[in-house]
C-alpha cells in the first residue's frame, strides 16, 4: 500500500468500514510510516473532535486516538481468527465430503 491508498482509506478506517485484507495493511502501513499515522491523527482530530464539540461532552482526544487503534488491532485478530475458522470448518467439510465419497464407493 502506497501512502496515496493509504490517505483515501483513512475516512474508511474511522467509519471501521474496511475489510479485514485493508485493515490489515492499513495498520501495517501506519506502523511503519510516519507522515501517514500523522494524516490519520490530523483526521482522527478533526473528525472525531468536531463530533464532541457538537456532543458538548468532554474529551480527551489522544487516548481516544490510542483506544481505536488498539481496538483496530484487536478487530483484525478476531476476524482473522473468526476467517481461519471458517475455514478450518470449510476444510473439515470437505473432509467428509470426500470421505463420504470414498466409503461410499469402499461399501
Ligand atoms: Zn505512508
């Protein structure tokens, strides 16, 4: 992911509209690049911070920045976990499928 694909999914990424692949390398690209995790906090900021003033609650914008990247990541290894299942579950299918096939044609 170039930092221009990586700027256009960063509205997505606050909407928590990415799929589990874009999150993946979203999050691997801010990790390494800095000026991109700065867009992304200036967004986050400007986003986020112009809901709570509408809200009039108090905030305090850094940690919330700090939880939704941790949330992100948190997101990412569940659905990959949640993906590895089902596909574990799609293979274990298969199995008896092929298994049915074969007593089949043994009995
Ligand atoms: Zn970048």
């Amino acid at each position: 992911m170039d930092c221009k694909e990586f700027q256009r999914l960063i509205p997505e990424f606050l909407e928590d509209e990415l799929d589990v692949r874009q999150l993946e390398v979203f999050l691997g690209h801010i990790d390494k690049c800095k000026s991109c995790k700065e867009e992304l906090t200036i967004q986050f900021l400007v986003e986020v911070g112009t809901k709570r003033l509408e809200d009039g609650t108090n905030f305090n914008l850094k940690d919330e920045l700090d939880n939704m990247m941790k949330d992100a990541w948190q997101r990412l290894h569940t659905r990959k976990k949640l993906l590895k299942t089902v596909f574990f579950l799609q293979a274990l299918v298969i199995i008896e499928c092929v298994a049915a096939i074969v007593l089949g044609i043994v009995l």
